[in-house]
C-alpha cells in the first residue's frame, strides 16, 4: 500500500503536489493532461509484475522525447 504521509514520496510520481504543478501553470491543459497520464503510467508500471527492464527503459525513452519535444515548443513561444 503506498504511503501518502510525505509530500516527497507524492512527489517523485509528478504532478501530485502543489510544487509540481506549479510547473505546468503557464501551459496548456493538454500539457497537464500529459504530465499526468505519464505519472499514472509510471504508478501503474511501478506496481506491475510485467515491470521488465527493456519496457522501463521504452518507457524512459518515450517519456524523454516528450519532454524534449515540450521544451523545444516552449522555446519557440517564447
């Protein structure tokens, strides 16, 4: 079961705690929806049995290219 007594242990699965989201606050809701769905797919292969390490690397991989892909259009706005 997990522990939600500290707000560290929330926040390493992003967008849990108010310092985390504060991060998101000048995107759009489509960028939040993203940041969460990501978190839940951590939570959900965290407790996985199928939790193998080429999917966890995929994974990892996937999720870098959206966050380079999100930094880039970012920069391009400003």
């Amino acid at each position: 079961m997990l522990n939600y007594s500290t707000s560290q242990e929330i926040g390493t699965f992003g967008a849990f705690t108010q310092t985390n989201t504060a991060l998101c606050e000048g995107l759009g809701s489509m960028q939040k929806f993203q940041r969460i769905y990501s978190s839940l797919l951590a939570l959900i292969q965290l407790f996985s049995r199928r939790n193998t390490w080429p999917q966890s690397r995929m994974r990892r991989e996937i999720v870098k290219r959206a966050e380079m892909q999100l930094r880039r259009r970012l920069d391009h706005s400003n």
